[in-house]
C-alpha cells in the first residue's frame, strides 16, 4: 500500500505555535466589544472579561449587544469585525477563584508571582493573562543561571554607544523596561533560576515603579516612569533544582498565588488528549489512542503523583515530578508512534515510557515504578480488568 492509499496528509499551520494573542484572536475582539465596563487603565479588556476569557463562558454562547456588533476591535485578520455570537473556550484547568485572584493583583499594579510544581501550566497561564490584558505576550524573560541584569534594566548598543556615547539611541530596552513605556505587561519566566543579586534589580521597579539610567544623567531618558497598566507576571518551580533563594524585599513586592495540579481526572484526562492531539498534529499526522489507553495513562500518573490511587491504596511517590505536562508528552509519543510506527497494540509502549519519565531523577524511581505495578497495577488486573491485566502482563518490559 503507497503512502497515498495510507492515509491524507494532515495540513500543517504556517507556523507550528502561535502566541495566544494570535491564537484566540477573534475571542479577545469579541470580549473587547461584549464588555463596555470600567476598565484599569491600560488594559484591552475588562477585569471580569479577562476572567471569561481564561476560564470560559461555560459553553454557553455570549452575545454582543446590538449597539455595539459593528464596533470593536478587529480579530487579527485584517481588523474584522467579531461575531455576534461566540462561546468562549476554556484555556486554563483549574479554580476560577485562582484567576479572579490573579487578575486583581493585575489590576492593582502589584507584581504576580505563579508558583507551583513543574508542569501545571504556570507558564500558559501567565500568557493568558498577558495577551488579554495588554493584548501581548512578547515581553517575556526566560530566568536562567546566566541571565544578566540587562534582562530587567537595559543595554548597550556598543557600536552607537563607541560611535557617539551614551544615548537614547543607543540605549537597548529591556523587556521589562519595554514594558515601562508601554504601560503593558512583562513576563519572567523562572524567576528563581536567577541569581539573587540579578533578581533583586526588579526590586526598585516593582517598589518605585521608576527606572533610572544613570549613564544619561541630566537629559530627559535618564529616569523612566512605569506608563499605567505595567505590571510583572513571574513563575517559579520552588521545588526544581538549581532554584535560587527570593530575597524577602522581592517577595514582599510580589502577591503569590500557588498552581496547584489539575484536581479533576476527567478534566485532566481531557486536556491530555486535546494537548497531545496537537503536538501529533503539528508532527503531521492525526493522533489515533484510544480514550481508555489515555484514561490508564492519566491514572497512573495521577496516582504516583498524590502517593494515593482512586482506590485509597498508599502508592509510594517517585522523586520526579509526575505532571500533567509530561503526562502529555508521553501521550504525543503514544499518538506518533501509532501514526509512523504503526503494528501491535499501543498500550504495549506505555511502561516504556513511563520508566522513561520516572528515571529522570532519582535512579531509585525504577523500584518505585515496579512497586506500583505490583500494587495498584496487579490489583487492578485481578479485578478483571482486561486494559490493567494487559498492563500486569508487561511487568517485565520495565525491567
């Protein structure tokens, strides 16, 4: 059988990630125009559209008052109108209250800082958040043991400043001082990745909400006031390594709002197969896993990550970190191999992979991973079920 006979190639997008502002275009046009009501200064949107937009409209369709269906802005095509009618989708699983709370500190002015474990989605949320406030998500800084100052203050344009000295033209902005002038919002991702000393440059500018060059002391650029609607959105995992301590000056300019994992099993379950049918799509191919493969796959990590199962049996945790995140990855490897590497069952390839999460760590994590097979896995399998008696049966392919 050729190629052809196969099966359609899937169409790929030009780009294969947009930023959310181009991805849910036409929704943040549409809430623009649905919700007239006071608004922070600076902001796109209103505070409680914001909210809709993040958590949802809970199926039910909005509709845009009559007056205003010919006004807005435009969706990201040309400056189209938006519709009248529009079911916002959820993007964020997790508490409405955590996003209510999260757009208020926004409101306020005062710097968010998402914490939580890896891979519970304080990254996606934090560009949520950004794109519906300000309408972008550009202004991010990505925190490692090698960023520098300049990241959260400024730089040189060394050819100018050789050329003519200090300058606003030579002056290289930051993407917090962008933000500055903007009057728009910043992103650090990772903050605590940062030394101490780089991140403790933020601590002025969250206070002060001033930024001063010195080097162009006695002209107009040598100090820059934060434009209304600037605010810092950052995210840390406290529980990675290589994390370094917050000063308690920088916490306390900072509201805190932890992320906790997706509680649901059937929400989970449904953002694995939504996240990993997307990665497999953007790999060119149509994601083909059964839902009770993904079902067995959410359950098991759900249960090595609280220590407990479903059933109320006590799970020994492993060391690394049982996400959601990886829990979809491992799922796009599922859905990739069943399209490009297709014979036998898929579910044949899922303790491979999971010993391939579980090792990253601790090498200890292996006999953990075993212990869960002969504990919640076997019982499983001797309560009949044909899916988990499968999973029994390749105890052996973890060795």
């Amino acid at each position: 059988m050729t190629m052809t006979e196969q099966a359609a190639p899937v169409a790929l997008p030009d780009r294969r990630t947009l930023p959310a502002e181009e991805q849910h275009a036409t929704e943040l046009a549409f809430l623009a125009a649905h919700d007239d009501g006071p608004r922070p200064p600076g902001w796109a949107l209103t505070p409680r559209a914001v909210v809709t937009f993040v958590c949802g409209s809970g199926g039910e369709p909005l509709e845009l008052p009559g007056s205003r269906r010919a006004k807005g802005g435009g969706d990201g095509d040309g400056g189209a109108v938006p519709p009248a009618r529009l079911a916002i989708t959820p993007k964020f699983v997790g508490e409405r209250s955590l996003v209510e709370r999260c757009v208020v500190t926004l409101a306020g002015e005062r710097g968010l800082l998402l914490v939580g474990e890896p891979g519970t989605a304080k990254s996606m949320l934090s560009e949520l958040l950004a794109a519906a406030v300000c309408g972008t998500s550009a202004l991010t800084v990505q925190g490692t043991a090698g960023t520098t100052e300049d990241a959260f203050r400024y730089g040189w344009n060394y050819a100018l400043l050789l050329a003519q000295g200090p300058s606003r033209q030579a002056l290289v902005d930051s993407p917090v001082l962008a933000a500055m002038r903007a009057g728009q919002v910043v992103r650090i991702e990772e903050i605590t990745r940062c030394l101490p000393e780089v991140q403790d440059a933020l601590v002025s500018i969250l206070s002060d909400r001033r930024l001063s060059v010195p080097e162009l002391a006695g002209t107009p650029d040598a100090l820059t006031a934060a434009t209304p609607g600037f605010t810092v959105i950052a995210t840390a995992n406290l529980r990675d390594r290589g994390v370094s301590e917050m000063s308690a000056a920088l916490k306390r300019r900072f509201n805190f709002e932890t992320v906790a994992p997706i509680a649901d099993p059937v929400a989970e379950a449904a953002l694995v197969r939504g996240q990993a049918t997307a990665v497999v799509r953007r790999a060119g191919a149509a994601f083909g896993v059964d839902d009770a493969v993904l079902d067995a796959l959410v359950t098991v990590f759900r249960d090595l990550r609280s220590g407990r199962s479903a059933e109320g049996w006590d799970v020994e945790r492993p060391g690394t970190v049982m996400s959601t995140a990886e829990a979809v990855q491992v799922a796009a490897s599922l859905g990739v191999a069943a399209a490009y590497l297709p014979g036998g069952d898929v579910l044949d390839l899922v303790p491979g992979h999971l010993l391939g999460v579980v090792r990253k760590d601790d090498p200890a994590d292996h006999a953990r991973l075993l212990g869960y097979w002969d504990g919640p896995v076997r019982r499983r399998a001797e309560d009949g079920s044909a899916m988990w008696r499968r999973l029994w049966d390749l105890r052996e392919s973890l060795r």
